[in-house]
C-alpha cells in the first residue's frame, strides 16, 4: 500500500518518538535531486604476478570495491524523505536498525548495493523512484596490495598482526621485495609510513610483527630489475642486470662483466652516477686492488651507475 505523504509523516514522527527521541526531524533538504553516490575505497595495485619472471614490469590495474562489514559507520540519505536522513554503525550481526523500515541487512554489500536495496524497499512500501545515497564514513578493514597473494580488504578480527593479515593475502609472492611499507592515519589525520625489514620479519621478530590499526594500509612493493654499465678493460663490458633486493658491490660487477683484461688499471677505477637532485655526473674514484685484498672496503652500486675501468 502507498502512504500519502502526510500519513508517512505522522508515521514516521510517532516511530522516532518511540525511539527515545534520539532523533530530530528535518525539513529542508536543499539539494538538487540528488545522483546516487558510490563508495568506493579504491586501491589499485599491481595483479598478482602468476608466471611472471622477477623483474618484469606490471600492467593493468584493478578496483577494490569496499563490502560493508560490522562496526562499520554509514551515513544513510533519502532525498524524497529527509525524516530518513540518519547515521548509524552497522552490528555484529551485519545490520542496521533504521527508523521506520527496521532492520536491515548490509554486510557483504557495497554502498551502491545498498542504495538499490533501501530504494527497493522505500519503493514498495513508501515512496516511488526514491533517491538513496550511502557513505561509508568509517570502516574497520585492512587494505593489503602489492606482491601478496591475495590483495585486497580483510576484516579484523580482535588484534590482528602483520603476520595474521599477511597469511590471509596469500603470503608473499617471489616477485616481493625486501620491505613492507605501513600507511597508518595518525590523530591529525595525517598518514605516517612504517617500514618493515621482510628478514626481521620472517625471524618472527616481536618488534617487526606489529599490531595491526583499523584503515592500516599494508603495501609490498614489487621487487625491481636494476641496471649498472661497466665498460672498459673489462672482458664481456655491457649491462649487468641486478634485483633491487639484492644489491651488487663494485666488485661484483667487475666480475660479473668477467673479470679485468692484463692492461686494466686496477689502481683507478671510475664510477660515474647522476645526482639525484640536480641531474649533473658525480664521479667517484676507487683502488679495486685494495678491495680485492680487503685492505679497501667494497662499495654498493646504484641504479644507472657506470663504471669504467681504465
């Protein structure tokens, strides 16, 4: 049966009545007719990479549409009947109690499934063609994205650690580099990074494996394919190709590029890298006969480094 108008007020001004008068009844709603709002959370990361060889540059991207889950906080809106307008915090059973239509179930939807579902419900029993917006204004999961084997959004369940949420994704994927990067809202509403060594980690180190904070952001970045150059009095001079995880010394190029000819002056060899900042060549001397001996320490390369043996 269709209310009119006025019988839906009087309805609905005696049911918010009987809820202890926790809410006010409004009257204007000044807005246009309003175009249904979706909530999405989007996290694009990279897919998983199945068959892909480390190093291998990723393509395509996916969309993580948020599913409603308890404890969560929407904001519910119906332009047709702001004595609607409410916020409420989703139970334990994955509903929410709303003024006049009652309890409603809402875990596992997104908010745009949500919307048609109450504009469903509005449509049969109150008012036609309802326009139903829902925000999700506070949510209680974890994104989890990069080389796991499963990304995506997982629930809390009480404390939950890093370890906990990343056995959930899947664990980590031979593609992972050598950190995980934490993005956690702190009481300003800024975002702080955390950094997590993954061998600190895998040690079950009581200080790496920390506790997890509803909205933590857990990021495994890829592990990246790195290039230094050697050139000169070297036998096979070219790329050398290296994980970022791995890191390569001055002397491990040298001999990856097989070794140093019997004219090679090992005394002064050259290694030329970009300053990151102003772009100009910075050049940097070392005795690889000191290192070889032990009298000199090895040195770590950098991406783009060119070495150059004389």
């Amino acid at each position: 049966m269709i209310f009119l108008k006025e019988d839906l007020k009087r309805a609905v001004e005696g049911s918010l009545l009987m809820e202890n008068n926790k809410m006010k009844l409004k009257n204007v709603y000044s807005l246009a007719a309003a175009v249904t709002v979706v909530m999405i959370i989007g996290l694009v990361f990279c897919p998983s990479a199945s068959g892909q060889q480390p190093g291998e540059s990723q393509s395509g991207s996916q969309i993580i549409e948020y599913r409603i889950g308890s404890k969560d906080l929407l904001e519910i809106k119906v332009y047709e009947l702001p004595e609607l307008n409410q916020t409420v915090r989703v139970a334990e059973d994955g509903t929410v109690n709303l003024a006049v239509i009652g309890k409603v179930q809402t875990s596992g939807l997104t908010a745009q499934e949500l919307e048609k579902k109450l504009a469903a419900i509005l449509d049969e029993k109150y008012t036609k063609n309802a326009h139903v917006t829902v925000i999700i204004r506070e949510h209680q999961k974890i994104a989890v994205i990069g080389a796991v084997g499963r990304p995506g959004l997982y629930e809390m369940g009480g404390q939950t650690s890093l370890l906990q949420i990343l056995s959930e994704a899947g664990g980590l994927t031979p593609q992972a580099g050598k950190e995980i990067h934490i993005l956690r809202q702190t009481d300003s509403g800024e975002k702080e990074r955390l950094v997590i060594n993954v061998d600190q980690l895998m040690k079950k180190s009581n200080d790496a494996n920390i506790i997890l904070q509803p909205k933590d952001e857990i990021i495994v970045p890829f592990d990246q394919q790195l290039t230094v150059y050697v050139y000169g009095e070297v036998r096979n001079s070219g790329a050398i190709q290296f994980m970022e995880s791995k890191k390569i010394t001055l002397l491990q190029a040298v001999a990856q590029a097989g070794g140093l000819t019997e004219w090679a002056n090992a005394v002064q060899v050259l290694v030329k890298r970009k300053d990151p900042k102003t772009g100009k060549d910075l050049n940097y001397w070392y005795n690889l006969k000191k290192i070889i001996n032990g009298s000199k320490p090895d040195v770590f390369l950098q991406d783009g480094d060119v070495v150059v043996v004389h």
